[in-house]
DNA sequence: AATTGAGCGAGAACGATTATCATTATCTTG
DNA sequence: CAAGATAATGATAATCGTTCTCGCTCAATT
C-alpha cells in the first residue's frame, strides 16, 4: 500500500482553513475525512513546517497552539473574555518594518502578532464580581 | 491567623521579574520565600489579573505559559535556527496603534509580537539536512 | 532478494493547568 | 458576642495538550 503524503495533506488542510487550527482539531478533521493518520505524525509534520519557516504558531493563553499558513496569514484581535477572534483586515507588517531599527542584523520570515482586550460586546459588560466562573477558554 | 494577601504579593514578584515568569515558577518562588500559599492559589490570581487585562499571557511552544505584567514588556527577535533570542529596544507599539484600522471597535488591554527568522550568525550557513533534532523554542 | 533507514501509528509518559473538596478565615445577622 | 452563612485556601486528583517510545511498514539502494 503506497504510504500517503502526509505533509501535502496537512499543507492543504491548513490552507482551507479560515481560522488557525489546534493540532488537536487537524488530526480530527483529518480522521474524520477517512485519512489514516496517526497524532503524532501530526505532531511531527507541524514540527517540520515550523522550522522551516512555513508556520505561523498563536500560543493561546490557555497553552495550546493555532497553526496557520505564514503565507497568507492573519491577525486576531482577542477577546480575553468571550474568546472571540476578529480578524484584521490587512497584515500591517509591511508598513511597521520599515520604521523599526533591530539592534544587529537580522532577517525577518515570518512574525507573530496578537491583540488581547475587550470586544465591543464585553466592555459594557459588568465586572465579574463573585467567583468569575467563567472559563477562560 | 490573618490571612496575607496574596493577590498584592504576586503582583509585586511579578514586578520584581526581569523576565516572563510561569505560574509554577512564581509559586516556586514564594515558596522558597518562606510564604505560605497554594499552586491553586497562585493559578486563581493570575486568572483574575488575567481578566482585568493586568497580565501578558506568552503561550510556549510546549504548553506553559509565562507571565509578566502588562505595563512593562519586551519583545524579540527569535531565530528559528539558534534559537537566541535578541531583544527590541523598545516596544513599537505606541507608534503602530494610531495607523491601525479595527473591523469593529476593541478595547486593546496588551499584546504580543514576536519576530522569526535568521540571525547574522546564522543567515549563511547550510541548510539543515539531517533529522533536525533540535527542540523548537 | 537482502539490507538499510526513514516514516508511521498506537499508546504510554510527561507536565502544565484545572477541578474537587474538606477545612478555615471572614463576614453577616441577630 | 454567638452562630450561621459565605468566601478563600491548599492538598490532591483529574484533565488534557504535547512529547516520547517502540515495534512495524514501506521504499530506496545494493
Ligand atoms: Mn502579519
Ligand atoms: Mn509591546
Ligand atoms: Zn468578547
Ligand atoms: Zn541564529
């Protein structure tokens, strides 16, 4: 039986997705279309695509990882309350480059920014007061 | 027995930190400084300064997370190959904030940048060919 | 065909975080 | 002040994402 091509199959995943996606939630997504592969492979791949570059990685507050495609990748602004993510429109990072001075030499290839705060449907939302039960997920 | 604040004395260790700090090390270290308090304790308060904006959450690459206040904070220029990490000067983001466009309106409470790619050191070296067994960040 | 080595998947191991629960301190009320 | 209600605490267990282990399979090479 030929052995699939794993690393084109995670590759095409991650581009059909409009979010950044756990590790977790490929595997199953993968499962679930019938593919045989095992976690740690995805694990394993995911490894590989981050160091050569291809990945971008949101550490989520709570400890697990979004992976996207660095390509064309996004910006979230996070809501620390409801855990909603709203998308920017334009990655600014062309525009920041230019004005920022690195302290030696350096060549950028990808880079990760995240906004943390209030969506418009939190901030008028009255301070937790009692134990804040709330999971933070 | 008077019951010591515990929330007032993690917000000074944190202060204290020259570096993001994760919450078992935190709780090591009010341990050590004779205090009596639980890891439970520690991860309650840190959720609630969580909540309140109060913390900057770096999510690694294996799960934990670090903490550090808010207010003051750092960023780096990570190199996937080395791993060294070189800190900016300054935070850029007080600059960037009046160019950036919201989809919707968002309250901003911290956030996090981090840039990848090849340090001078690195950026005429061979590719990696063998099995890449370096640990990812 | 035999050898070699990389890739694979199932499951165990690991470790950080979260949930549980009995206990204790603090607040409320009379 | 006494007594009950409420909230905080810490030891421990449970959870869960990630990494490690280990036979096994496949494919390239000789
Ligand atoms: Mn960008
Ligand atoms: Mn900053
Ligand atoms: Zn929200
Ligand atoms: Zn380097």
């Amino acid at each position: 039986m030929a052995r699939p091509d794993h690393r084109r199959l995670i590759l095409e995943t991650l581009q059909k997705q409009e979010q950044p996606i756990s590790a977790q939630a490929l595997f199953a997504q993968l499962r679930q279309q019938g593919q045989t592969i095992g976690l740690a492979t995805v694990y394993r791949i995911l490894s590989h695509l981050r160091r050569e570059g291809l990945l971008c990685c949101h550490g989520q507050p709570e400890g697990e990882i979004l992976y996207s495609l660095a390509e064309h990748h996004y910006h979230y602004l996070t809501c620390i309350r409801c855990r909603r993510m709203i998308r920017l429109p334009a990655c600014p990072w062309q525009e920041w480059e230019k004005t920022l001075k690195f302290p030696e030499p350096f060549q950028v290839l990808y880079h990760e920014l995240q906004l943390f705060g209030l969506c418009h449907l939190c901030q008028g939302l009255p301070k937790e007061v009692g134990g804040s039960k709330t999971p933070l997920q």
